[in-house]
C-alpha cells in the first residue's frame, strides 16, 4: 500500500475513532485503530464475480450436476462477502509490514490532521 493511500485511511479513521470517543486520539489508540488495505477496485471486482457466479449457479449454467452449482454458489458467496467488508489491519501492523520511512513524523502528521479536522 503507497504511503499517501495509508496516511489518508488512517486519518479517516482517526477522524471516526475521535468523533466516536468524544475525545483526540492518541499515538496508542492510532496504532490500534483498523484500516482497509484491500483496494476499492479490487473489493468492487469481487462482488461482481461473486454476483455473477451466485447467479450463475441458480440458473445452472456451465455446469448441470447440483454439487458443482452448491461449490459455485459458496464460492460467489464468499466472494460477495469478502468484497463487502474487505481485509482490515491495525496501522501498527501496516506501518511495520512496509517499513514506513519516519513512522513518528507520519504519526504527528496524522494527529495534526485528525486534531485539526474534529471538533469536539
């Protein structure tokens, strides 16, 4: 995930997280807080295909035999399901996964933004 993608989720969520404690965020409660990873593009592509091959899988196109409709309507299933809600980490495990350069600016730079952009 690109820095600038992650600084802007992050401080969507810090945005949130402050807004539904009544109170500014601090650097702990930032680094726990969770943020999307999957892409927008990806999650939409995903309930589409899962949309299509549930539907497939009630109409009975490409495969007749019900075991192979139940396998396909799962798997569309899931695929819905997955696209709907995501793959969501907590910051602190994102920063160290891609070895942010200057977590403790980002961190400041993000808690300036949320303090800036709530009021309380």
């Amino acid at each position: 995930m690109r820095p600038e993608k992650l600084e802007q989720r992050a401080i969507q969520a810090g945005i949130r997280a402050s807004k539904k404690r009544h109170h500014l965020v601090s650097m702990e409660e930032l680094l726990k807080l969770k943020i999307q990873t999957m892409p927008v593009t990806l999650r939409g592509f995903l309930i589409v295909a899962g949309a299509v091959a549930i539907l497939l899988a009630v109409i009975g196109w490409p495969l007749s035999a019900d075991h192979h409709q139940v396998l396909l309507g799962i798997g569309g299933g899931v695929s819905v399901i997955l696209g709907i809600f995501g793959i969501r980490r907590t910051f602190e495990t994102i920063a160290d996964a891609n070895a942010v350069e200057g977590i403790g600016a980002l961190l400041e730079g993000i808690l300036s933004a949320i303090g800036s952009a709530v009021d309380l």
